[in-house]
C-alpha cells in the first residue's frame, strides 16, 4: 500500500500521524484521500477546484512530480510520498 509522509507542518492537521497509508491509482486520489480522512487539513493541501495547493511539491519515491503531473502520476503499492512546500525566491 503506497506510503504519504505527512510533513512536521501538517501533523497537528492528522492527529500527530507522521505517515499514512492510502489506496488509489493515481497521486491525486491519494492527495484527495488523506483530505478526506483529515478535513482540518484539506485547505491546506487542496485548492478550491479540488487540486493540490499551488504552494505544495510533491515527491514520489525520488522524483519531484510537476504540478501538472500529479493528477495522472500512477501509484504502485510500494510507493512512498512527500509532500512539501515549494520553496522560490529571487
């Protein structure tokens, strides 16, 4: 079953939990998944059309998913993933 580590920032949102297991076929249903088992947290990581928030990375297993590749990135039940937030400055 894929693996979602949540970040220090978010655990107060998920009961303290510092990881959680999630079922689906693709990076956004796990994303909208772990929204919906924690709704404290679902804006902070969802925007208002139900996307992943603008200010969020997301990593699987090694690779940094762009923001328009998390909606159809596979899931493999061994994957691990990470959120983030992005980090810009200039």
């Amino acid at each position: 079953m894929p693996l979602l580590h949540i970040p220090n920032e978010f655990r107060a949102y998920c009961g303290g939990a510092d990881s959680v297991e999630l079922e689906g076929e693709t990076v956004a249903e796990l994303i909208g998944q772990l929204a919906a088992r924690f709704p404290e947290l679902e804006s902070r990581v969802l925007d208002a059309s139900g996307s992943l928030a603008a200010h969020l990375l997301v990593i699987q297993n090694d690779t940094v998913l762009r923001p328009g590749e998390v909606a159809q990135a596979r899931v493999s039940a061994g994957d691990e993933f990470r959120l983030m937030s992005a980090v810009s400055g200039g």
